[in-house]
C-alpha cells in the first residue's frame, strides 16, 4: 500500500535524476508525454526511486525481470549510479529493446515465453547472488517513483477530474492514483485481451488472466500487483477495456495528428477516448497519460494524414 507522501517522498528523491516531461491540450483533454522520459516510458521514475531509497549496493548489483520497458528503466538507472544490472526478458521481447539493453551494459538473459517465466528467473538469481530485486510493478518504491508524474500533472494542468492511464501489471495506476488521491480520480485503461485490473476488481481480488494481442509486450502482465489491487479500490480507480483495433488506430492517430511515436501499449489510455469506450461528462476535466515509445518506427502507420492540431505545450 502506498499514499501520497509516499510519492511526495518519491518525487523528493528522484529530484534532478527524471525529466520533467511536458503536456499539452487539443479538444479540452491534456495529454502527459511520458514517452519522453529517460528510456522511452515512466518506468525510470521508478527505477531510480527503487535504487535510491535501497542505499548501498552489493556487488551483484540489480535485477529485474521486464517484457522490456522496466528493463530498460533499470538498466539506465543502474549506469547512472555505476551499478551491475542484470535483466530476464522472455523470448518474444522486441528485439529493439532487447538491444536497447544490451546498450545500456545491461546482461539481457531471454528465458520462457511468458513475463512469469522471466520473473522466476529473476528471483532466484537475486536470491542467489544477493543482488538488489526491482519488481516490474508490484514493491512500493516502484509504484511511489511512477505516481510522481501524476503529481507534475496536476502542478502542469491545475487541476483535474479524470487521468487514463494504461494497465499492465498495475504499477502506475497504483502511484498516480496514490498520488491525486482526493484531488482526481484514476480509470485504467486496459486491452480486452490483456484484462488484469477488470478481472481483479470483478473478483474482487487479482487473478491470473490470459494475455495476448498487440500491446502484450508492455502491458502483459498475467496478473494485478497485490499494491495496485489495493490502491484501486481505496481510491475508486474506475476500469475500461478496449480492443485490439482501437489501440492500433489510437497509435496511428496520435502519429497522423501530433506526430507523436507511441508503442501499442503507450498509445493504450487514449484508445478509451478515441473509440468511445471511455466518454467525458460535459465540463470533466480529462488528462491521458501517454506512456511508452520503444517501438520500431517503421510500424507506425497513417492512415488517415491529418495535419496535427492546434495544441498548447507547457
């Protein structure tokens, strides 16, 4: 379980380590470009809060387990701080991140098909070496460091009713809920095929769920964080499903329209808008947080060639 000050705490820590990453606003809604935080996603707010608030390190270092983007974040934390890092990714990870690893100095080990496989993995080579263990989604430094871009967004915006945000395994959900707690309130916007946090709140409790279709690689996750499930219901974090085609039409969107590169799970949140699954009450105050572009940008497509839109950047 996380609350703001924990966030609060978080954001004081980080201070100076993560970008500040800018928003802007089209059509009354205002979007977070937290694709453009260090490494391509929110997850090094995360990464450098775990590693800070653990103090010194053994030699072994860090350990993770990531479909790739918490890989990243971690592998980039690590460099920064000098530090080993060591990272178990499933066979299918997109080999750009895969890659972007192995740049970043981490070992990048390719183990089982799925995020559970690499995960297993992951734990027991820290056990056994004594390393420091960053969970993808589910420890409270983790959650606490991604909630801090939801406490820029209030500063940037003054103000919200309504933040989307994607739903893997739950992590920024469970920090940017922590963080407006009170003030604005959270709806998790997950794939039809990847449902972890509608599967949790209509059991009411996580479960393992099937996972599968475009945005797999980010938002895989077989089942909720134990946190996010918590903070959720605390805070009456609201859930919405969408489909396969409507987030690769969101990701071609906001391509044609802003020219912005998101991967499928990045370009998630904004898919409830765009295909309806999602709709403002007249006046609400709407942000989407877009969150991930480690993509190949050759799979970016625009349909539809719309000259981007008139928008405010802060």
């Amino acid at each position: 379980m996380i609350s703001t000050s924990d966030v609060e705490q978080a954001a004081t820590r980080i201070g100076g380590r993560v970008r500040r990453t800018p928003v802007f606003t089209d059509d009354g809604v205002w979007f977070k470009l937290e694709q453009l935080q260090h490494t391509g996603s929110f997850k090094a707010r995360g990464a450098f809060n775990r590693i800070i608030a653990a103090g010194e390190l053994s030699a072994a270092g860090v350990v993770t387990a990531s479909g790739g983007n918490a890989g990243l974040a971690v592998a980039y934390a690590a460099r920064e701080f000098g530090v080993a890092a060591r990272v178990y990714v499933p066979v299918n990870a997109p080999a750009v991140k895969v890659a972007k690893l192995r740049e970043l100095g981490a070992a990048a080990e390719l183990v089982g098909e799925k995020y559970a496989d690499a995960y297993d993995a992951a734990v027991k080579d820290a056990a056994d070496r004594g390393a420091l263990f960053c969970h993808a989604y589910d420890q409270p430094e983790i959650c606490a460091g991604q909630g801090t871009a939801g406490l820029e967004l209030l500063e940037q915006t003054g103000g919200l009713d309504t933040i989307l945000v994607a739903v893997g395994g739950g992590g920024l959900l469970a920090g940017i809920a922590a963080a407006v707690e009170g003030r604005a309130r959270v709806v998790g916007v997950e794939p039809r095929t990847a449902p972890t946090l509608n599967a949790a709140l209509a059991a009411g409790e996580p479960v393992p769920v099937e996972v599968s279709g475009v945005a797999a690689d980010s938002l895989g996750a077989s089942r909720l964080g134990d946190i996010a499930f918590a903070v959720a219901t605390r805070t009456g974090a609201g859930s919405v499903l969408v489909d396969d085609a409507a987030i690769v039409e969101a990701r071609a969107a906001l391509w044609d329209r802003y020219r912005l590169a998101l991967e499928p799970g990045g370009a998630t949140a904004f898919a409830a808008l765009l295909s309806g699954a999602y709709r403002p009450a007249p006046g609400e105050r709407v942000a989407v947080l877009l969150c991930g572009a480690n993509t190949d940008p050759a799979t970016l497509t625009s349909p539809t060639a719309a000259p981007p839109a008139a928008r405010t950047p802060r």
